[in-house]
C-alpha cells in the first residue's frame, strides 16, 4: 500500500505555482491539470488508463476527464474506492496541506474551479491554483472576480494510504 505524501504534492504546487512542467500538457483552463500534477507528484495513482469517462489517469496525448475538469475530479473523488481516495468534510478548518477544495462560483451544481491546500496559518487553509494562477491564497477566493454570492465548496480530505 502506498502512502500519500503531502509534502511532496505541495512542494510540487509550490515550485510550478506560476509556470508549467514541460512534461504535462497546458490547458487554457488548467487549475484541475495542475492539481492532479500535484497528488501526481504525492504519489497519487493513476487508474483506467484509457477510459476518458472512468478512472484518474494522463498518458499518450490524452487524459481522463477527472485529471483535466475540476466538476469530474470532485465526482471523481467522491466515488473513488481504490487508487486516488478522499472524504469529502464539513469545513475548511478540517483540511490540511495536500487537500483540495473544490468551487461552484454559481451555485448551479457544476464545479469550476479546483485548488490544492499548500498551508494552514492560525487553522486558515491558504491555497495554490492555475488558470489564474495563485499562490498562497486564502481559500474562500471572495477576491476573485469568479466569486458570486451563490458560491459552493466541497472540501476533500484526500487519504493517506492507496
């Protein structure tokens, strides 16, 4: 069994923050891409290699819909019972650095945005993000000119063994 290691998934987030691994495609929206990278870069698993609509996974030129599209990573997770696992919690004060938060800036159940916990200051997570990327930023993204009144999170505590 192998373990999740935070450390290195947000070491990953911080050195690629504001650039991009030539080693990985480049997306016009790319927050999800960069944070599958990230759990990539943890040790996270790829699975169902091949099946666009199944599985977690990047290779030869194509990739799962959950390694690319924030709203099918949080399905993703949510119905995972091997290889990349995670418990959806209540609050963000339950997230720790590895974790990912999940948006929904128009409250319309489709999910827009993906970001990754890299620190937790006085039990604030503070995240990283690409698209518009971001470094340390605070979770709630208020400041954002994507936020509306009628934003949704869903908070992942991923878990620590695969």
């Amino acid at each position: 069994m192998a373990t999740y290691n935070r450390d290195a998934a947000v070491a990953y987030a911080q050195k690629w923050w504001n650039s991009y691994n030539p080693k990985f495609p480049v997306f016009d929206v790319d927050c999800t891409n960069y944070i599958s990278q990230c759990l990539f870069a943890g040790g996270a698993p790829m699975r169902g290699q091949f099946n666009r609509e199944r599985g977690w996974w990047l290779g030869n030129n194509t990739w799962s819909l959950s390694w690319s599209t924030p709203h099918s990573l949080r399905w993703y997770l949510a119905g995972s019972t091997i290889g990349l696992q995670a418990t959806q919690v209540d609050s963000p004060t339950k997230l720790i650095p590895g974790d990912l938060i999940f948006y929904d800036f128009e409250g319309d159940g489709r999910y827009d945005h993906s970001t990754i916990v890299t620190s937790v200051q006085d039990g604030i997570p503070y995240v990283n993000a690409h698209t518009n990327n971001s470094r340390n930023r605070h979770w709630n993204y208020a400041d954002s000119y994507a936020h509306t009144p009628n934003t949704k999170y869903v908070f992942f505590h991923v878990k620590d063994q695969f």
